[in-house]
C-alpha cells in the first residue's frame, strides 16, 4: 500500500550545476528575481503561466517599523547628501532623478510611521519544469524573455537548485538567502505579486466572452451555473462611456440567447434595435409619451414558490411595488415623500381594489367562468382572467378617502390622456419571444424616463419573471437613474434578492457608478450581483471603485488606462484580467451606427 509521499516523491534527484534531474523526462530549473522593476501592477506576473509549467512561489516576511524606519531616514539622509554634491558640481541632468528618490522614500517614511503602510522582504522564486534539455531551455528563454519586456531581470540559482527547490515546495520553507535573493516591498507592492487574479478564469460551460490577460486563456460565463461557482445570476457592468460597456452587454446577451437564456432589455437610447431584429432575432416594443403602453401596473400574475411548491398569488408583493412606485412619482413630481397616513391609505386602497375583484391568494381567483361574451366577438370557453384594477381606479378610490387630496392632485398626470399616463391602461402586451426589448428612446426627461422604466419593470417582473418557466434576464441599461431615489433603488435592490429562486438574473448595467457607491441602496445592488465586469473608469472614481469592490492596491491606475473592451472580471471570489472579444459576424451589429450588412 502506498503511502501519501509516494505519489509525489520523483524517481530519483540529481542536481546539476543550473538545473535538477528528477527523473524520466522530468527536469526543472529555479530562477530568483534579481531585478525588480520601479512600478508593478496586479497580475504583471500572470503571463509567465502562458508558457506552462511553471511553478512561483512567494515568501514575504515582515520587517519591524523600527528598522525601517531608521533605514529610510539613513537613505534620505544619503540621498540629500547625494543632491548637494551634484548641485556643487553643477551636475543637473541627476537632479531630478534624486528628488524623486528622495520624494518616495519620504512618502514610505511618512506612511510607516502613520502605520497606513508596512515593509516586507519579499522573495520571489521561478521554478520551471521540462521533459528534456530542448524543451527546458524553450521554456527559459520564453520566461526571460517575458519579464525583459517587464524591466525585470532574473537569474538561475547556480549551484543552490536543491535549496531553491526545497523552498519553492508548498511546505512553507525558506532555504535561499544572501543578497540578490530578495526585495524590500511596501504593503500594494506585495499584494501585486501575490495570486490575487486568476491566469485562468472559466466556468465549465456557458457563453464565450473573451480572452484573460496576458495568458490568453477562454472565459465562458455561464450565470446560472450556481454553487460553487456562483451564488446567484445577477450581474453588474460599469465603464464610463467608449469603455465598451454596450458592445459587452449586446454580446453576452447574443451568445447567452443560443443557450436558450430568455431576456428583458430596457433600451433607454434605441441602440438595441439593430441588434435586437439582426442578431436576436427578437421584439422591439416602443414606450413613449401619449401613447397607451399596453401594461397595466396592477396586473396580478401567480407565483410558483419552488420551496414550498405551491401555486399563489401574492398580492402583499404586488401592494409593496405599487407602493414604491407612488411613492418614487411622489418624490420625483413632488420633491416629497409619501407621509405615514398616505402610505397607510394607498396601501389599504389597493387591497380594496382587489378584494372588489374577489381576488385572494389562490391563482383561481384571478380568472371567472366562461361562457360569456368577451370583447370582440364570442364566447369563451374557458376561465377567463378577470379585469384588472387600473391606476384611474386606484386614484378613485384614493379620491374617497380623507388624508389623500394632497396625494390625488400628484397623482393627476399619471392618469389616462395625462402627460405621464401611458400607463392606465389594461394589458395587452404579450411576452411570447426570446428576447424582448424595450425602446425608451422616445422619452425625453429624466424623470418620466424613470417612471416608465419603473412600470415596465414591475410589470414585466410579474409577467416575465413569475411565469416563464427556465432561466431568464432582465437587462437594465443605465440603471443610475434606479439609484438616484431611495424608493427605486430599494425595488431594484429586492428584485435581486427575489429573482434567484424563480431562476432570473437582474443586469444593471451603468455609466455612473458613483450613483450606485453614494448610496446605501445603490451598494446593496451590487453586492447582490455574484459577476462584476468593471471596464475603463474616469480618473475621479477609480480610486473609489476599488476601494468599493475590495480591488488590490494599484488596480485603480490599471482601471483608468483600459482601453475598449479590457476589464476586470470578478466571478465570485476569483477575479481576472480579460479582454472582451466580439466575433466577426456580430460586429456589424452591436456597434452603435453604421449600416446593416445584409443577411
């Protein structure tokens, strides 16, 4: 019977002058890192796991802030030394090189000494594996060449391979010291070469969305592949504008819509209509001002509750959105909340109305007998879904009760033939196509912006979300506008938390992050969101994305150089480089402008 060592003991060991035999066609050889370059970034290691086996190890040990301290004081003090000479002997061209040393040091001085910062020796060991001389020699040359174009040198450990290859063993020891072998790194500089991303970052299965950088490995996601990998399927997309935050939306959508994933998209700009009809094959409906949407708010749909496996209309759900949806036209049209005996009458009106149609709990009581003639023509055969209530119905009853004559003038513009009563209306919209988008490039202020967003995605939540069977996504571009009230971003952030268990993902999808990170509301969404793809940010956020999404030190400078389509792709716990890559035949179609290539 084998024991645990014998599965990883090699054949043999024999150790060369800058190299070590392991066996058949095993050999390694360990190089340090000799030459750090000034300035490193999270994941400036990655590449060399291209070349393939290639084994890093990492040891860091902290140095007391005493010697440090008293060390950097000594260097300064060189440093200035250094200055004066060259000043007196009116050598300018180091002037500037000094001032710089001497800057950072001061910097590292002062952050030790206000202990916002910490020193370690670090050593840094490259351990390289070959099937023979040819193959080991490839694979150095490769790792040489890679961290030249790094400003890094490194060097093979001539005659102390066996002591480097002890210490490059995950059993935690160190054998290789003297100088040469190790670096003084701050806190951020550590944490750049600690494994904080991922070379490889892949589910299983799912849709294709580009390449990690640099090992130019696949990325598939696959949003409802669940635990281990995912907790929930929401996801969040922010990068200020040409960042490529449309063109990654409209390809995951595309690719994700072959898996048989149906969708919502909320079209603010009308940038999805080509899309939608070329690559989606889908339904565009038109939401606009004056024109009766064909969603009635008030709709009540049956909800499939997978727990307790029962069927039921849950109308204290529907009562919460309708009340957040008043409540968010109140504050929007009014400058206002809703007060205490307002939101206790709205909420007591809609039961009413309800209770008026005989509709309870059970899904039976949506629908009445057939047999009867029906609008058109005929006589249905069937049960028959029972007539909604509407907003004019709802301002009618609010108008019978005291404490809400405030409430109803608000109200007013939001009723039939109103500026803003699109709305009050019977349903007549069906959600029977794979991906369905709606345009609401036709309405021009902000605020009626959110109001019909608002509807729509209430209505469709219970529409869609609640009666489709299989996995679903609701996409919300610029969903700022959500976070900008408390009401609205409350109802977005509790869509999350209710769609995982009826196999929805909610996308929201943003130029503005800050509207999210200012608010507590906004912050929750977020954190309900298991993917994150971060593209290029503006100089006066970055610093506080990373801060927000728990990003190592120095990742906010990478943040503000992306170009299109790079981003930071954070999967649960394991994050990742990567590029976005769109295939030739959808880039005539997910690119704003242009003509349609014809098909």
């Amino acid at each position: 019977m084998p024991s645990v060592q014998d599965l990883f003991i090699p054949d043999g060991l024999e150790e060369e002058r800058d190299s070590i035999y392991l066996g058949s066609s095993k050999l390694c050889r360990v190089f340090t890192v000799s030459k750090w370059p000034r300035d490193t970034h999270v994941g400036w290691l990655d590449e060399i796991f291209s070349i393939g086996n290639i084994d890093l190890s990492l040891h860091v040990r902290p140095i007391p802030d005493r010697k440090v301290t008293t060390k950097l004081t000594d260097e300064i003090v060189s440093a200035k030394s250094q200055w004066i000479v060259e000043k007196r002997r009116g050598s300018e061209t180091r002037l500037p090189e000094l001032e710089g040393v001497i800057r950072d040091l001061q910097i590292i001085r002062e952050a030790i000494q206000a202990n916002r910062d910490r020193m370690f020796h670090a050593t840094l060991l490259i351990n390289v594996h070959g099937t023979d001389e040819d193959d080991l020699g490839a694979r150095c040359d490769k790792l040489d060449s890679v961290m030249a174009r790094r400003a890094a040198e490194i060097r093979p450990l001539t005659f102390r391979q066996l002591d480097a290859l002890k210490s490059v063993l995950p059993a935690g020891n160190l054998s290789i010291y003297g100088s040469g072998t190790f670096r003084n790194l701050t806190l951020g500089g550590t944490a750049t070469v600690l494994p904080v991303t991922s070379a490889v970052l892949s589910h299983p299965r799912g849709a294709f969305l580009g390449f990690t950088i640099p090992a130019n490995s696949p990325v598939f996601i696959d949003p409802f592949i669940g635990p281990p990998w995912l907790p929930n399927p929401h996801m969040a997309v922010f990068g200020y504008t040409g960042a490529g935050k449309s063109v990654t939306l409209k390809l995951l959508i595309g690719r994700l819509v072959m898996l048989g994933v149906w969708f919502i998209i909320f079209d603010l700009e009308g940038e999805y209509r080509k899309t939608n009809r070329h690559l989606y094959d889908g339904r565009t409906i038109t939401v606009e001002p004056g024109t009766p949407a064909g969603m009635n708010p008030l709709e009540l749909e049956p909800e499939y509750d997978e727990e307790t496996r029962i069927e039921r209309v849950n109308i204290s759900d529907k009562v919460a959105d309708i009340r957040a949806l008043v409540s968010t036209a109140v504050r929007g049209y009014a400058g206002r909340a809703l007060d205490p005996v307002e939101t206790a009458l709205l909420e007591e009106a809609v039961r009413e109305l309800y209770a008026e149609k005989g509709i309870t709990a059970d899904p039976a009581s949506l629908y009445e007998p057939g047999g009867k003639k029906i609008d058109g023509g005929g006589y249905a055969v069937g049960n028959v879904k029972k007539r909604m209530p509407t907003l004019s119905d709802l301002h009618a009853k609010l108008s019978a009760k005291n404490g809400t004559e405030n409430l109803c003038v608000i109200l007013k513009p939001f009723l039939r033939e109103n500026s803003l009563g699109m709305f009050d209306c019977e349903t007549t919209v069906d959600l029977d196509t794979q991906v369905v988008t709606f345009d609401f490039s036709g309405v021009k202020d902000e605020f009626t912006k959110l109001y019909a967003m608002f509807v729509v995605l209430s209505w469709a939540w219970h529409k869609f979300a609640l009666c489709h069977e299989g996995n679903k996504m609701v996409v919300v571009d610029e969903a700022w506008m959500f976070a900008k009230w408390p009401e609205s971003a409350k109802f977005l952030e509790t869509l999350a938390r209710r769609g995982r268990k009826h196999h929805t993902g909610l996308v929201v999808a943003s130029q503005h992050i800050e509207e999210f990170l200012n608010r507590e509301e906004g912050r929750a969404v977020i954190s309900n969101c298991a993917t994150r793809v971060l593209l290029g940010q503006n100089p006066t956020v970055a610093v506080e994305v990373a801060r927000a999404f728990n990003l190592p030190a120095g990742i906010e400078e990478r943040l503000q150089s992306f170009s299109e389509g790079r981003c930071i792709l954070t999967m649960h716990q394991s994050m990742a480089e990567m590029q976005v890559t769109e295939l030739p035949y959808e880039a005539p179609y997910v690119r704003t402008g242009g003509e349609v290539n014809a098909l």
